[in-house]
C-alpha cells in the first residue's frame, strides 16, 4: 500500500517527537546525575545532546526559566510544532482536493472556494496574531511579520474605534466577528 504524503509528513513529525524525548531523557538522565556525566556514557550523551539543547537552552534562560527544563521545553515545542504542521499540511490537502473538484465544475463554486480559502488564511492569521501576543511574539518578530502584514489591514481600524479596556486588546476578537460576517455575505452573493 503506498504512503500518501500526508501520512509521511505524520510518520515524520512522530519520528521527530520520539527524537526530542529521547533527548530530553538522556539529558535529564546527565542532568540530574543518575548517569555520571563524567563517564564515558555521560559524556557520548552530552555531545549527542548540548548541540540540539544549546539553543532551547539560550531560549529558557532568556525567559527566566531553568537550564536544566531545556529538554522538556524541547518536547513541548516539538509537540505543539508537529501539531501545527500536520494541521496545516492536512488543510492544504483538503484544500487543494476541493479546489481540483470544483474546477471540473462551475466556476462559480471554484470562486467561492477560492474565496473561502482567502477567508480561512485571514481568520487564522487574526487568530495566529492574538494567541501570539499573548505569548511575547509581537510584529517585530520575523515570524510574526506576514501574520501582522495579513491582518493589519483589519485589526487597526478595529483597534483605532474601540475605547481603550486596559490590557486587554479586543480588536482582534472583533475583527474574527467581522471576517465571519463578511465572509457569510460574500458567499450569499456569490452563491
């Protein structure tokens, strides 16, 4: 049976996540001294290891948090990264199908495919904006620059008419309404 590239991009991203944990345990295992990491073991663990740990390390320690949860931090990231990228591999599958059988239709549908699809990439960058902003990743950070440049366009009128509510910053969730209004119209016309 062959394996479809979805299936390879899931396979990948467990192969990855066994990757990190094993990591982080041998880590753990050097860290807390249950394997001497003077040894020859400890010593092949740490340089396996301290390469792929060095940077999360950098990253925790900018944060105020512990060196020595680097390894674990690294399991999370990796979990929650493979998540989003079987998800988004998943969507572009779906939405790359759906797009292909509509063109054998009306294009009338394929339109509207389109368009739905412009809406899903808007909702979720407005979405992407305001979970990172509760994390610390703000419109500087070169990850988050096309996210801001997707969703600018809608979220600062939203933010220019709103009154200020102290720290909380409701544009977003407003402008998510917005977009799903919109985009109910838009398919009313267009179907």
């Amino acid at each position: 049976m062959p394996v479809t590239p979805l299936a390879l991009i899931r396979y990948t991203v467990v192969a990855v996540f066994v990757l990190a944990v094993l990591v982080a345990t041998a880590a753990w295992l050097v860290r807390t001294r249950r394997v001497s990491p003077f040894g020859p073991v400890g010593r092949g663990l740490r340089q396996v290891t301290d390469p792929l740990l060095r940077p999360v390390e950098g990253r925790v320690v900018r944060a105020g948090g512990s060196p020595a949860h680097a390894g674990w931090w690294l399991v999370i990231g990796v979990a929650i990264l493979g998540v989003l990228v079987v998800s988004l591999a998943d969507w572009l599958v779906r939405a790359w199908h759906s797009l292909t059988d509509d063109a054998r239709g009306c294009p009338r549908v394929m339109i509207a495919r389109v368009v739905e699809i412009a809406f899903d990439v808007l909702i979720l960058a407005v979405f992407l904006r305001a979970i990172a902003s509760w994390l610390g990743a703000f419109r500087y950070s070169r990850w988050m620059r096309p996210v801001y440049w997707l969703s600018d366009w809608i979220v600062e009128p939203i933010r220019r008419l709103l009154p200020p509510t102290g720290a909380f910053d409701f544009s977003p969730v407003v402008a998510l309404v917005v977009l799903y209004v919109l985009k109910l119209f838009v398919f009313r016309v267009l179907l």
